[in-house]
C-alpha cells in the first residue's frame, strides 16, 4: 500500500510539472508546481481511503493545495495563478467528462446524467474549495502597512 502511495505521489508530481511546462511556468517555480499536484493528491488518495466519496475527498484535498499555492505565492512573489492551475491538475475530473461524453454519445442517457450530475458536483467542490481558501484576506506585510501611513 505505500509502494501504490509512492507510485501515485510520483506520477502526480511528474504530471503535474508536465502540465506546468505546457502552460510555460518559469523554470525556478516548476518544483512548486510540482509539490502542490502533489500535495493536493497525497489528501485526495488519503481521504478516498477513509471514506470513498469522490466530491468529499475533492473538497477535502483542494483545501491545502490552495493554502500550500498562496504561501508559494507569496514566498517566491508570482502570482497564485502560476501554481494553482498546475497544481489543481490531478483533481480535475477529466475522466468523468469523458464518461458522461461517451455514454452520451452511446445513448446510455441515465448514465449519462449521473456521470455528469457526479463530475458537476466535483467541479463544484474544487471551485468552492478554491474560494474559500482565497476569500481569507492576507495579512499586510510590514513595509506595505508603513508606506500606507506615510
């Protein structure tokens, strides 16, 4: 069970980097984008574990990869942006899309609409997640709050 962990952590830090080259992150954030795919999958597999509902272990695993996207931010001063579409990869549910895409297309309506009802629901979850976590105001630094009394 921790090889399978390990397998997984890996491909979602190499699929992830991948998919950070694609969009053309700077070289220096690449690892970051890397860690965050990573980190968001690590609390996906974990939650699957203890209670197999894909839209709960989405919302649950969203959470500290946003969290974890905002301190890169704000420690290597980029924008959020440049992890949390990277790093938000392995959540996305593009199987699913797939599946209510292809049972459409076969004529299996019912299947249809509860693959598209459940990958809804996922994206609805990762969206509320993400807004949560990005609704917290950050705490001003020191030299922004001092020019602001000048």
């Amino acid at each position: 069970m921790l090889f399978e962990l390990l397998v997984q952590l890996a491909a979602a830090f190499f699929g992830t980097l991948c998919f950070a080259l694609l969009f053309h992150v700077p070289h220096r954030h690449l690892w970051c984008c890397g860690a965050a795919g990573m980190t968001g999958w690590l609390f996906y597999w974990s939650m699957m574990q203890a209670q197999p509902s894909p839209v709960a272990a989405s919302l649950v695993a969203v959470i500290p990869l946003a969290i974890l996207t905002r301190v890169f931010a704000v420690a290597r001063k980029a924008p959020v942006t440049l992890f949390l579409i990277p790093g938000i990869f392995p959540l996305v549910p593009g199987a699913g899309i797939y599946y209510t895409a292809y049972s459409f297309i076969t004529g299996d309506t019912a299947a249809s609409a509860a693959k598209g009802a459940e990958t809804l629901k996922i994206a609805v979850a990762l969206a509320m997640g993400i807004a949560v976590v990005m609704s917290v105001p950050l705490r001003p630094r020191q030299g922004a709050k001092k020019m602001k009394n000048e």
